[in-house]
C-alpha cells in the first residue's frame, strides 16, 4: 500500500465535493477525459490541484471515482 503523504484524510479523498474522488466521477459522468485533478475548496471556485501536485493516494482517488462512475450525462 502507498504511504499516506495526502493533503487530505483518506476518507476526505473519496468523499468531499471538489476532491479528486468527486472530479473522476464528474469527468466520467460528463464524458471527458480522465485527467487528475481536484480543487482545494469548493468546485471552480478554488484553487485547482492538477496531476502533478497530486499524490498517488489523490490520484487512485481520482481514478476510482472515474471508473466507479456508471451513470453518463445524456446530452439529447
């Protein structure tokens, strides 16, 4: 298992809004591209964390809300 360097609790990865967890699953659910991200506060209205300042935790966080995510957006 990775070593916990997160910036978040490992519970908060997963379930706060605007976390990486919450970012896979928006990105899947609206047909984009899974690419890591979160942001610190609240969604588009904080700063953004990309991949490269994530940690491995926030990024199987990030991946996990992406391929969890089973509903999709339908844009008709």
């Amino acid at each position: 298992m990775f070593k916990n360097t997160s910036k978040f609790s490992s519970i908060e990865a997963y379930t706060r809004h605007g976390g990486p967890y919450d970012r896979g699953s928006a990105d899947r659910y609206y047909g984009r591209s899974a690419v890591p991200h979160y942001f610190k506060g609240a969604t588009h209205q904080s700063d953004l964390v990309s991949y490269e300042s994530m940690t491995t935790e926030e990024i199987e966080a990030y991946y996990a809300g992406y391929k969890e995510e089973t509903d999709r957006k339908n844009w008709k």
